[in-house]
C-alpha cells in the first residue's frame, strides 16, 4: 500500500502525554500527503464497519481519552519532510510538515535567526496539532505567524489554504468555507508559517526566559496535557478560579490538580480517565458554586 500504513488498534496511553487510554480499533499512517484521501478513505471504511469515528492524532498532548477498547479510528502522520526556508526581504517563510514537534521548528528557526514564535517555547505538540489548537503563551498564538497551510477535507481535497481561510479561536481553529465544522474536519499536512530575522542570541535569550516562567509556575515535567480548562476571562484564568475554589492539589486516585498550578492536571503514575473526569466534574461544581463561572474544558476528550 502506498502513501499510507494501516496498523492494528495502538495504545493511546502510550501516544498522550497524560499517559491515560485504551486502545483504538485501527491507526491509519499517512506518509505521503497526496494520498491522503485514500488514507481518509481507509479510515472512514474501518470506522463505518465498526460503528466507531476516525480522529487526528499529532503528538497527544491535548487529550484526555478513556480507557477499554474505544470507538475511533486514529489518523496520524509520519511524512518526514524536514524543513523548507526561504527568505523575503527581512522575513523568513518556514514550511514543515504538520508532525513536526512545535520544540524542533522553535529550535531551528532560533538557530536559523527567525523570530515570531519564542513565546511558544515548552508546548510539546505537533505542528498540525498546535494549528488546531491555536496553541499559545504569553500572548502568542500560532494564528499569528501563519502564512498557509496544506490541508486536506472531504469537499476540497488536498489544498493550501491561506491563513485567511481560517477562523481563529481561543484554543482552537476552524476552516471558514461555508459547512465546515469544527478543526476535526480537516487534516492538516503541512504548516507555512512567516517569521522575521532577528539575532539568534535574542531569540534563544527569549525563549529560555520563556521556558524558566513556565518551569516555576506549571508542573512541565509532570504527565498531563497542559491547561484542562479554558480561562472564562483573560482576566479571570482558570488556574486561580480553581485555586479559590480549593482544588489546588485535589486528588483522586492517581490523578491530582497540580500542587504547582491548579489547571493541570497530572497523572501521578496510576491515574486513570474515569478519575480524571470525577475530579472534572468536582472542579466544575465547585468553580460555579465559588465563583459562579462555568469551566469549558481546554483538553480534547477522546471518544
Ligand atoms: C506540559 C504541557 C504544556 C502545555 N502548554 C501549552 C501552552 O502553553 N499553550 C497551549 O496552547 N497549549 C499547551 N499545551 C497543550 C498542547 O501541547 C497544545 O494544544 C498542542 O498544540 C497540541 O498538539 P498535539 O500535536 O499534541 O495535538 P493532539 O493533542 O494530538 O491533538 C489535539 C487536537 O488537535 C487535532 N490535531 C492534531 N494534529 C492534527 C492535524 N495534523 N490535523 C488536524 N487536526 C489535528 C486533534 O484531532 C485534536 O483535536 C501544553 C501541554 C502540555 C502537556
């Protein structure tokens, strides 16, 4: 089979940074973007026949998924492209493909001296994944370097869409063609993103800076998928509504909202989905009984 590899139900303990989840039915590999409709075809064919729902998969640092035999089909990329440079005037215009780690392009475009992203240092997602996500810190989001993307729907197939072909979110992203749903909708394949020269000394500088903050105030080593809930208000984060309403360092069984930031949530070892959802469904009670706001959760919850 070409441009793509079916593979028996993986582990999607294994393949989330929360280490939590059963298995999937099948995993559908893409490794080369034009077959990508096949691939979707693959998918869709063992999804149907087995009453389950194909879901993209990047690096599962935003997913809380349950445990048993679950009804999804996973996508996923392997397409080994490296990274493409070209340079406009003062600006540098980045193509990789979408299952590049976030940290590797952050890298090369420091060493490289191409600004834009510093403030994303120690997201541990994909690059596909960070543009579903409109993953961001520190007041950047992917949604503002992005120059195109090559993405794949049902009704458009493979194509580049322009960043303006995009609506942008807090934490997410949709494609603006009328009937398009919510980011599962399309594949990503490939992100263009426009960065701007600077002295690589500074970007590094930047980017460690960045990094230390996140170190003293969020438990990065710890196994969770970053924030669980969204902030209501920029000025209102989730962490401190929690933290009033008592949970920080809640625990139930395994799982436990960090002593170090009350919005991550961390499986301590032996952590399992139904108790990550019991302390969900406390933090939730508690938060709008405290301070009368209802918490959406940040992280995807699979199936
Ligand atoms: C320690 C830690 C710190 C974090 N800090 C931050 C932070 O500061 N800011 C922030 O925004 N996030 C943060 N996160 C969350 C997470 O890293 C980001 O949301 C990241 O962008 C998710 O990328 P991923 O590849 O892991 O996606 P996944 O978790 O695999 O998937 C997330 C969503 O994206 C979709 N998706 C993934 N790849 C593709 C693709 N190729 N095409 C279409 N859809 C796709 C999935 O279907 C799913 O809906 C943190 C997580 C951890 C564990």
């Amino acid at each position: 089979m070409k441009g793509y590899a079916l593979l028996e139900g993986p582990c999607l303990a294994r393949r989330t940074t929360m280490g939590l989840g059963g298995d999937a039915l099948a995993e559908v590999r893409l490794t080369e973007a034009r077959f990508a409709g096949e691939a979707l075809d693959a998918a869709e064919r063992l999804a149907r026949d087995r009453g389950a729902r194909v879901v993209f998969l990047g690096r599962g640092s935003n997913l809380l998924v349950r445990e048993g035999t679950l009804p999804l089909v996973v996508v996923s990329l392997d397409l080994g492209l490296g990274l493409s440079v070209r340079r406009e005037g003062g600006r540098g215009i980045l193509r990789a493909g979408a299952d590049m780690p976030l940290a590797a392009l952050l890298a090369r475009a420091a060493s490289l001296g191409f600004s834009g992203l510093e403030a994303l240092a120690g997201i541990p997602g994909s690059l596909g994944g960070a543009l579903a996500m409109n993953a961001g810190s520190f007041g950047t989001c992917l949604a503002d370097v992005l120059r195109s993307a090559l993405i794949f729907t049902r009704e458009g197939g493979l194509r580049e869409a322009e960043a303006g072909d995009f609506v942008f979110a807090y934490r997410g992203c949709r494609l603006r063609e009328e009937g398009s749903g919510p980011a599962a909708d399309f594949l990503v394949t490939e992100v263009c993103l426009e960065l701007v020269r600077k002295d690589p000394a500074r970007i590094r500088e930047r980017m460690a800076e960045v990094f230390r903050q996140k170190q003293a105030g969020q438990p990065i080593a710890a196994r969770s998928a970053g924030c669980v809930f969204k902030n209501p208000r920029p000025e209102r984060p989730a962490g401190r509504l929690l933290e009033e309403a008592g949970l920080r360092g809640r625990r139930c069984g395994g799982m436990r909202f960090s002593p170090l930031h009350a919005n991550f949530l961390e499986n301590t070892g032996e952590g399992s989905c139904a108790q990550a959802l019991e302390l969900i469904a406390l933090a939730r009670e508690a938060v709008e009984r405290q301070s009368g706001f209802s918490l959406e959760l940040e992280v995807r919850l699979w199936p």
